[in-house]
C-alpha cells in the first residue's frame, strides 16, 4: 500500500511538472512568473521589480521605470532574490530558464 501511494504520488508531480512545462511552451510564461511571484509571496512592488530584472534591466533602469529612487530598488532586489532562493539577477533568471527549457524537452 505505501508503495502504491509514493507511486500515486510521483505521477502527481510529474503530472504538475508536465502541466508547467506545457503552460510554459504554450506562451504562458507571464502567468508561471505570476504563479511563482505569489507562491514567494512577493509584494506588488517587488513583484514589479522582478518582472524588470527578469527583462534584463539593470537598477538605475528599473528605478527610473519605476519612479524610486535606486536604493529602494536594490532592496527590493534583495527580497526578491531571498524569497526566491537565489543570490542574483542572473539566478533568477535561470530558474524560469529552467522551465523553458524542460517545457522545450
């Protein structure tokens, strides 16, 4: 019986993963960034600035995007990247990255 469970519940995963990675391939890419911003648990402000850092801006881009001075930016930064489990832009980036390209597989 508990194999049957761990088995029932492998196939859950896979069907989880298997649907992002759909969701993904399919354009979808703002709504899985959505999906990871409120399971983070992210501000609307940071929120914000994730959805920036991720296009590739820099700090002084997203402040003066963002009308805040750059210091509030980096902070905001700083939370991002700490409820996301990174330590930089450039990962995390690499976690929507990830999921392209496991859609792409």
């Amino acid at each position: 019986m508990a194999t049957g469970a761990a088995l029932a519940r492998g196939m859950i995963a896979q069907a989880r993963r298997r649907e992002a990675a759909l969701s993904i391939a399919s354009g979808a890419l703002s709504e899985v960034a959505a999906e990871r911003f409120a399971a983070w648990k992210l501000t609307p402000a940071e929120a914000d600035v994730a959805t920036f850092a991720l296009k590739g801006c820099d700090v002084a881009e997203i402040a003066a995007l963002r009308g805040a001075a750059q210091g509030t930016v980096r902070a905001q930064l700083a939370r991002v990247y700490e409820k996301a489990g990174v330590s930089s832009q450039a990962g995390l980036a690499s976690l929507f990255l990830e999921d392209l390209f496991a859609g792409a597989g």
